[in-house]
C-alpha cells in the first residue's frame, strides 16, 4: 500500500471501483452537506472536511483498504488525504478534479455547480 498514488483522474477513481469487490473501497465525499445535497456520486459516504477530527471513528473499519477522497473540484480532498495519511491510513487517494470532473468525464447525469 505505500506506492498508493496520491491522486487520480475520475475515470481512473471508476475504473478501480468497477473492478473491486463490495467492501474493497470506500468513496469518501468531504463537501458540505449542502453540497451534497446538490449533488452526489452513488455510493459515497458524506463525512464533511470539518467533521472528520470527530467522525474518523466511522472510517477506521476503511484503515486498510483504499479510501477515495473527493470534493468539488479536487483541494479539500487532498487536504483530506494527506490528513488522513498522517493518522496512519496508507491507502488514501485524492480524485483530481472532484465531483466536477466526475460530472464531466464519468457521468453527466451528476449535476454541475
């Protein structure tokens, strides 16, 4: 798990969720709950940036497998991720470009904002 990239495309992000087993990854969405509300790839659990120092507890069953961050456009998932590494989960990725390259590249059925 240490040559876990740091980031990855949003069709990259799809391509290894296709290919995995339930259970095997967790899309992690860091937006706001406003955001999500405007719009949401399936699938992914809604812990927002600022509330992970006290949800981290509902990721920790996530600590060995790979964990797929995203946000809008691709900041605050890195943040995350690195965040996330420092606490001891190797398997931590950043999706470049968020839920807007998701939009744009992977289904454009996600609304853009």
């Amino acid at each position: 798990m240490t040559d876990t990239p740091l980031e990855l495309s949003a069709t990259e992000v799809r391509r290894i969720l296709q290919e995995s087993h339930p259970g095997e990854c967790l899309l992690l969405d860091c937006r706001t709950p406003e955001e999500y509300a405007t719009a949401r790839i399936a699938g992914a659990m809604l812990v927002p940036m600022q509330e992970l120092p006290e949800r981290l507890g509902e990721i920790e069953a996530w600590r060995a497998r790979h964990i797929f961050v995203h946000c809008h456009h691709g900041v605050r998932s890195l943040r995350v991720t690195h965040w996330l590494r420092e606490r001891g989960f190797p398997a931590v990725t950043s999706m470049q470009g968020g839920i807007d390259a998701w939009s744009t590249d992977v289904d454009p059925n996600v609304p853009k904002y």
